[in-house]
C-alpha cells in the first residue's frame, strides 16, 4: 500500500515540469546574507590577507595608465629614450607583481572556499544522520542525495569565488573612480551616467536566474529519485518483473528534457537586457571621445590623459560588469542555501540527552521495563501503542506475537530507541534510555531485523563494521555462531568475498545469517530479534534458533515472530491487537485459555 508521501511524489512526478510553491519561495527569501556570511567567519583572517593583496593589487595595478600617459605625451615626443626604458620596465613589473599577488589570492581563496564547502557537506551529512527513521521513511532517497550532491555542488562557484570577487571588484571599482576623476573629472561624469539602468537591469536577472534555479534543483531531486527507483537492484528487479522499464525510460526522457529547458532558460534569462547594458558600456568610451572633439572642449584634454581615461574606463567596466554577475549569482543561489538550510534547521527527534546518564555497556545486566508506554507516528489518526506495561527481567525471553500492524515492530523499535515513546519511558536497568548516550545505547542493545541490509564490500568488513577492532577469530567465532561460517569458509576468497550491491551475492537466509553473525559480533546485553529467521528455511531456522538459544543466556532477547515455533519456549509471550496487549503468559497457559494465541497457533 503507497503511503501518503509516495502518493504526493508520484502526483507532483506527473506534473510535468517542476513548479515552486509559496512556500518555497517565501523560505527562499527568508534566507539571510548574515547567515550564508557566517560560513565565513572562521576564516576571517585568510580573507583578510585576501583583502590586503587584492587592495595592494589594484593599487599597483592602478600605476599602468598613468605610466601609459607619460610615455604618450612625454617620453615619445621628447624622444627621451632613457624615460622610455624606465616606463616601460615600470609597465612590465606592474604586470609581473598583480599576476603574482592574483595566483596567491586564488590560492588562498580557493583553499577557504573548499574547506567551507567541505564543512557544509559534513554538517548536512552529520545532521541528517542524527535524524530519525520517521525522517527517512517519508523522505525520498533521491532527494536526500540530490540536496547533498546537486544543491551543495550548485553553490561551489559561489562559495569559493564570490567574497573575493566582491572584494576584488569593489577594490578595484574604487580605485579606478579616484583615478579617472584624478585624470578629468569631467569625462568621469559621462561614466557615471551607465550606473542606474545598469543596477536596475542586474536586479531584474537576478530574480529571473533565482526562480529558475528553484525549479531546477527540484528537477534534479526528482531526476535522482528515479535513478535511484530505476537502477538500484531491487528497482531493477522489480522493473523487469512488472514490464515497468519503458515507463521508467520515459519517466526519466520527460525529466531530463526538462532539465534542458531549464538550463536553456537559466542562460538566457536576461540575456537580451545583459546585451544592452554591453552596448551601452560600449558606447560611453564614443561619447567620450566625441566630448573630447567638440570646440568647448578642444585641447582641454591631452591625448595621453584621453587614452589613460579610456584605459581606466574599460578597467572599470570589467569589475562594475563582474560585481553585476556576483549580484546575480548570489540572489540566483538563494535558492539552494534555502535548501540546505531547510535540512540544517530539521529538529532532531532523537537526540542526545542533555546531561547523559554514566553508563557502563559492560555491567548492564539488560532488565528492560515498559511503563505506560504509548506511540503515535506522526500525521496518524490513531496511536500505534497505548498503554503498555511490560517487565522484562535480566537474562529472560520476551515473544511478541499478533497479527500484521498490531505494533510488534513498533514495540521493538523503541529498545533501540529507533523513535522515542510519546508517552511512558522504556528503562534498562532502570535507566530512561533517553538518559543514555546513544553511543552507549547501541552498545547494549543489538537488533537484527526482518529487512537485511549488507554493505558492498567484503564478507569481512560487513561484519566488522559493528566492531571495528575485532580480530579474524572474533569474526569468525560470530559466524560459526550464526550457523554461516562453514559455507563462507567454502567460497574461493572466504571472507574476502564481495557480498555485491545490498548482499545480492548471497540468498536471503545467507544475508541474514550474517546480519546474525554481525549483530552478535557487538555481544549486546539486549537482542532485538524482529522477524530475524523470516528468511531461513525450516533446517537453517532450527540451526539458527539452537544458536540463539545458547548466546540468549545471560542476556535479555526480545523476539518479534510470525512463526510461533520460534517463540514456543519464550518465558513470556505478549499477544498484541491495535497497539494493546490483549493476552501474556508463556505457551502452555495461552493455549489453555484458548484465546487470541491459540486462533494464532491454531
């Protein structure tokens, strides 16, 4: 059955082209400069020297036109071959110094904007591994990708290159000005009159480019979902089971052509006004020219000062154009730091506690406690759990049965702190497990789900990554334990073998074993066992289960079945209709009072 998220994507998928809601929008606005400027803030200092040889760089570089003027108008008609040589060595170690002081400053610059890039990739990776499964389950894979990929890698140009180009422009902007009214205030006034049309027309782009980038970010997320539905190796599977590949083909054509669109009209958005503003940038130096020709101003200007303006002007043109462009680069990727901020500022549902209770993993003795626990997921109309007490003392087994949404699952997830109860507490030892670190937590409490998943690596790593200083013995020891090492051990790289794409390198009862193996490897005082022997035969099964009944003792094993062969010998059994405990007992006394577990059993 689709869920409600599932039902939305698909709906928004059929659309057509992406569209930006209100909300979108408004929270595009809502981000502040301020904000994006504090990703700056540790590297002050470097932007500092950036500044200082960006400013020493425009000063020297401000020395050209000048130089320029007194080989014109003095060392060429004086013939003065000496001045000459002085000039133009002084025209070449201008070049030579702002070309040195341009590589460190893209040293440097470059260097921030990697680290601050590198920071906002891990803090968005980091964040999100905080979350909760509630998050994941109404999330697309894809979009969670696309942010981290697509919106993140959208702002490379912007993060690393924007501060000193602002500052490289602005610097250079101001210097140029004091020049040109230096040389002839006059002429410089003729230069200012492309100012306003200049900034109304940049403002108008920029908001163009930024409502476009909106729709192409969200065009990227629904283009990654489908490559993650389509080309995963359950979506392949699935694919070519239900003859769905040609409608995925075409699901993806239609996104990507989109994507062309988009991409076309990001280009061209205010392309024809840029066009404009170029003439008319062009045409100032004409006039000038013109102004220096007419009778009032005839001999006022020299040509060496005329072509010294002219040379100022054209400099100044490049950094007015560059700070135009930064303008709408910067408005344009508004809408990706919206983005990433929107899953920075996700509030963490299960979070560490603020003053965590000392806990030591390895004296845990495992009484787990229910009291008055409740659960409700959000957006359901009605709880999962309600009112459930449980005692499940130290080193003993609990069984929980039912029929399919009647909350087993739910249950289980809670040990492991998966979610957190909306009511009542679940203690360890008396502990809140709220209270512990969650470091701690996952130390005491090992689950082994219905759902195996195996990393793309070896045999060995996949069991190593619960405990990364175990030794081959240890790993071994675990296997043999899970009735699985015998035919790793037959394999041609053993331990070494790739398990493939989501372990479909084994069958479903191997990749359970080693989930099995892998879980044990940590030695939890606390097994969660949710349907953990679904996929095995009736043989395996009973291999499995006689293992798990020997590494049980000691330890507290909350089991989570369909099969009531696996639960036979629990010392409690909890029967569980709509979130309530309807029945409890152990096997016998529940078959004798011929109630919910015995229609079950029967």
């Amino acid at each position: 059955m689709a869920s409600p998220q599932t039902n939305r994507d698909t709906s928004r998928r059929g659309r057509g082209p992406a569209t930006v809601t209100a909300a979108e929008k408004a929270q595009a606005r809502d981000v502040s400069l301020r904000r994006i400027g504090m990703l700056f803030s540790p590297y002050r200092w470097q932007l500092a020297v950036v500044s200082a040889i960006i400013a020493a760089s425009s000063l020297v570089g401000l020395a050209s036109p000048f130089l320029l003027r007194a080989v014109i108008d003095t060392a060429l008609p004086d013939r003065n071959l000496r001045l000459l040589a002085w000039l133009v060595g002084a025209m070449v170690a201008v070049a030579a110094v702002t070309s040195a002081f341009g590589v460190i400053q893209t040293w440097i610059s470059t260097k921030v904007g990697q680290h601050v890039m590198h920071e906002l990739r891990t803090s968005v990776f980091t964040h999100l591994q905080r979350q909760s499964i509630a998050f994941f389950t109404r999330t697309r894979t894809g979009e969670v990708q696309s942010r981290i990929q697509n919106d993140i890698g959208g702002m490379e140009s912007v993060v690393t290159s924007t501060a000193t180009s602002i500052a490289s422009n602005l610097t250079t902007v101001v210097a140029t000005s004091v020049a040109m009214v230096a040389l002839s205030w006059r002429l410089s006034l003729i230069s200012l009159v492309v100012m306003p049309p200049a900034i109304f027309l940049t403002r108008k782009v920029a908001r163009m480019r930024r409502a476009i980038t909106t729709q192409q970010q969200r065009e990227l997320a629904d283009l990654n979902v489908t490559i993650e539905e389509g080309l995963s190796v359950n979506g392949i599977q699935l694919a070519k089971t239900m003859g769905t590949g040609p409608a995925l083909i075409q699901r993806f054509a239609g996104s990507s052509a989109r994507l062309i669109d988009l991409e076309l009209r990001s280009q061209l958005a205010g392309r024809w006004r840029m066009a404009s503003l170029t003439i008319i940038f062009a045409a100032v130096p004409a006039v000038i020219y013109l102004a220096a020709g007419l009778p009032v101003s005839a001999g006022t200007v020299s040509i060496g000062t005329l072509i010294a303006f002219t040379t100022l002007q054209n400099a100044l043109f490049r950094p007015i154009t560059g700070l135009l462009s930064t303008s709408v680069s910067v408005i344009s990727s508004l809408a990706l730091f919206a983005r990433i901020f929107e899953y920075l500022d996700l509030p963490v549902e299960v979070d560490e506690p603020a003053h965590p209770v000392s806990v030591d993993p390895a004296r845990v003795t495992g009484h787990v406690r229910f009291e008055g626990v409740g659960f409700t997921y959000p957006g359901a109309d009605r709880p999962a759990l309600a009112g459930i007490d449980l005692d499940v003392p130290a080193g003993s087994t609990l069984a929980l049965v039912g029929e399919t949404g009647s909350g087993k699952t739910t249950l289980g997830s809670l040990v492991a702190r998966l979610y957190d109860p909306t009511r009542g507490s679940v203690r360890i030892d008396g502990t809140d497990i709220r209270d512990m670190r969650l470091a701690d937590l996952a130390a005491i409490v090992g689950v082994v789900s219905q759902e195996t998943y195996l990393l793309h690596t070896t045999v060995r790593e996949n069991l190593r990554y619960a405990k990364p200083g175990a030794t081959d013995a240890e790993i071994e020891d675990a296997a043999r334990a899970a009735q699985i090492h015998d035919l790793i051990a037959s394999l041609p790289d053993g331990y070494d073998t790739m398990v493939g794409s989501r372990g479909h390198r084994f069958s479903g009862g191997e990749k359970q074993r080693i989930a099995i193996a892998r879980t044990l490897l940590r030695d939890p005082r606390v097994l969660v066992l949710d349907e953990a022997t679904s996929a095995l035969d009736t043989e395996t099964e009973r291999a499995v289960q006689q293992a798990f009944d020997t590494l049980a003792r000691g330890r507290t094993t909350i089991t989570i079945a369909h099969r009531l062969s696996t639960v036979r010998n629990a010392d409690q059994i909890i029967v569980l209709d709509h979130g309530r405990i309807v029945e409890a007992g152990d096997h016998a006394s529940l078959l004798a009072d011929q109630g919910r577990y015995a229609e079950l059993a029967a």
